[in-house]
C-alpha cells in the first residue's frame, strides 16, 4: 500500500470540497498539478539523500526506489 503525498491530499480535498471550479480534464490543471507534483518528488528524493548517507558516496538508485516503493502507486 503506497502512502499518499502532502500535495495529493490537497489536491483530493479542494476538488472533493468543492473549493476548485475545475475539473481533473482541464489542461491547466493537469499540468500544474504534475509541475506540483514533480517538485515534491524532488523535495522527498533529496530528504532521503541528506538523511541517507552523510559521505558522499553513491545511492545506486536508493533514492529512486524509495520513493517508488512509498508514493509511486498514489499517483493517480
């Protein structure tokens, strides 16, 4: 079971509340919420590789796995 991000609930609460006039077909919205959502993963992946390994060395993917294994199957 993946967990959901900060941004998907928040996403998931303003259309279901009613607080967005948009739709999930709309371009603009799509395309900001994936530029929304890239930030984040980016913002996780560099959390995980400063708390990670203090050294320097190489994450031979660590990072990546990561947050495939915890978020990718919240993505919707």
């Amino acid at each position: 079971m993946s967990k959901q991000t900060a941004v998907e609930w928040f996403v998931k609460q303003l259309l279901g509340n009613g607080l967005l006039r948009v739709t999930k077909d709309e371009p603009l919205y799509k395309e900001l919420r994936d530029q929304v959502r890239a930030m984040e993963r980016e913002q996780i992946i560099t959390a995980f590789c400063e708390g990670y390994d203090h050294d320097g060395d190489n994450y031979d993917g660590a990072e990546i796995s990561y947050y495939n294994r915890t978020y990718k199957g919240g993505e919707q």
